[in-house]
C-alpha cells in the first residue's frame, strides 16, 4: 500500500467523513469543494489519477482532468456520473451495489407502512399532547390488507423488496425494461399498465434519461384514488408537478418519498400536504451501511492501482472492456 501513497485521489469536501479519512491514510487525497474545478490549477488537475465521488461527475469535469483513470462512486445509482463518456476515454467507473440493498429495502417497507398507516402523524399526535386532550387517533382509512403492489424496477434493491411484502400478504408485480424469468410476479410491459393493475406503486428504478419523470400525470391517473406512490429511487423518476397536483387533487390518495427532484430543496406543496410522507434521502443512511458502501469505494480504488480487477464496474465499462495500463 506504500505505493498508493503518491497515487492523488480528488474528493470532495463533503464526503462521507470515515471513507475520507480511509482515502487519506492510503492514498494523496486532494479536496475539493467547486464541481467546475475552479480552484485547482491546471498543473494539480493533471496530477488527480481517480475520483472518489457519490454525484455529479460529468464528461466536461473528466476531460479537465487528463490523468484520470477511475471513477469510485459512493452508491448503487450512478445517474450523474457520465458512464458512457468514461468508457469511451477508457476511464473506470465503480459503484457500490449490494451492499445497500437490504437497508433500502427496509427503508422502503418502513416509508410504506409509514405512508399507508399514517404513523407519523400519529406519533406527532402524541407528542403534541393531542391523544389526552382529544382521545384516539383516527382510524386510517388506508391499510396494507388487501392491497396490491407494483414495483417499478425489480433490480436488486427491488427484489429484497419484494421478498419482504411477500411476508405481508400482499399482491406483487412489476415493470421492468424486460421480463425476469426467475420470478412469478405479474410482469407489465408498460408502467401505465402496472399502475392500472395495482394501488400501490414503489419506485426504486435507476435515475437517467430513459426513466426521466416516468411517473406522470398519465400513471397517476392511472394508479386511481386509492392509490399510494411510494419513491425511494431517484427524484427525477417521479413528475413532482403532476405528483402535487394528483395529491391536491384526489387523484391518488398519498405519497411516501425519500428522494426528490432538486434535493435538498422539497417543494413547499409537498410539505404542506397532509397526505405525504417525507424522508431527507435516508435510505442507505445507517453508520453500518454507509461504512459499508465507503469500504467498497476504497476497495474498488486500492484494487485498481494494484492491478487487480475492480470488485464492481458498471455496465458501460464491462461493455467497453475497460482495463488498466501501465
């Protein structure tokens, strides 16, 4: 590891603070703060080799940094790095999959339940005193019993998902890109199909142009009055204007989201709502996950300037046969 010592790695600033540190002990770590590489001279961007990074890497920032070899991204979700462009300039990209998925998933189950029983309301209920001074919390007109849930991306994250509502009795089906054949959930070949089909839709499909405010006026419309939208994806799945809209409305009953379109700026429609629940972007966010995830990014970049193959490239560079040099 003593090698890695003179390897410079870019991070920035705001990073998860243990991996950080991690970086710092084994490798040249450089912080930064602005996205645009402002305050790097030309001569310190070519000298950074790999970025540690969990958003926002994008083809102009790669293309000022000619040395760049690796890309180790902090998360499943790679949407913001541009994949595609590092491939091409033979760039490696990794990211962290697998181990987030089962906290997610509870995150999921948890923001549901949440969602559907209204149990932060009630537990404001009790902490404003109002369960002594008017009686019982109402009784939600809303339940797991009897529902069906679509999941919108039955990836990883959305198959332990799956698993866990198998538990709770319910209907399950899906949408995918394509049909799996491991599965015996109802498959819909459109999203406005599932949500005709169910009344309670959870989205955990991947962010990027092809799933780009998939969740539309159209599919709520669709997903009907009783009907829940559960996002614990990526915000820009979802059309926050049509969403608002549809909950004013009563075109769908309720919302339970953990992810947003400009995070961390939520519309104040959203919050207004009484028929929302809404979590800062917490699903992987446990000391235990996230050490996890910060662990692989290490891994990821140690294997790399050792010559060894990555734990976990993403598909555009197994594609592209990606590999190291020299």
């Amino acid at each position: 590891m003593a090698g890695m010592k003179n390897v410079p790695v870019l991070v920035p600033a705001h990073f998860h603070a243990g991996t950080r540190e991690n970086i710092g002990t084994i490798f040249d770590r450089r912080d930064f703060v602005k996205l645009d590489l402002s305050e790097l001279s030309a001569g310190q961007r070519s000298e950074i080799r790999a970025i540690a990074s969990f958003a926002n890497v994008s083809a102009d920032m790669m293309d000022a940094l000619p040395n760049l070899e690796i890309i180790s991204s902090f998360g499943v979700g790679y949407d913001s790095v541009d994949a595609k462009h590092a491939a091409a300039k033979g760039i490696m990209v990794t990211n962290t999959p697998d181990v987030l998925t089962e906290e997610v998933a509870d995150t999921a189950l948890g923001l549901l339940l949440m969602t559907v029983r209204e149990l932060g309301q009630a537990e404001q209920y009790v902490r404003k005193g109002l369960w002594a001074k008017n009686g019982p919390y109402r009784m939600t007109p809303t339940t797991l019993r009897g529902r069906t849930v679509g999941i919108m991306g039955l990836g990883r994250i959305g198959l332990s998902i799956a698993r866990r509502l198998e538990g709770f009795g319910v209907k399950i089906a899906y949408h995918n890109r394509s049909q799996r054949n491991d599965v015996s959930y109802d498959y819909y070949p459109t999203l406005v199909a599932l949500a005709e089909a169910v009344d309670t839709l959870i989205v955990i499909a991947p962010g990027g142009s092809s799933t780009d405010k998939a969740v539309n006026a159209t599919v709520l419309k669709a997903l009907g009055k009783d009907g829940v939208l559960i996002n614990i994806g990526r915000g820009s799945t979802v059309d926050e204007a049509a969403l608002i809209e549809a909950l004013q409305a009563g075109t769908i009953h309720s919302a339970g989201l953990d992810v947003f379109e400009n995070e961390p700026n939520v519309p104040q429609a959203l919050i207004d709502l009484p028929n929302t629940v809404l979590l800062p972007h917490v699903g992987s966010a446990s000391m235990h996950t996230r050490k996890a995830m910060g662990d692989l990014v290490l891994d990821n970049l140690q294997r790399w300037f050792s010559g060894t193959d990555v734990a976990t490239p993403v598909d555009e560079c197994v594609k592209a046969d990606v590999r190291r040099h020299g």
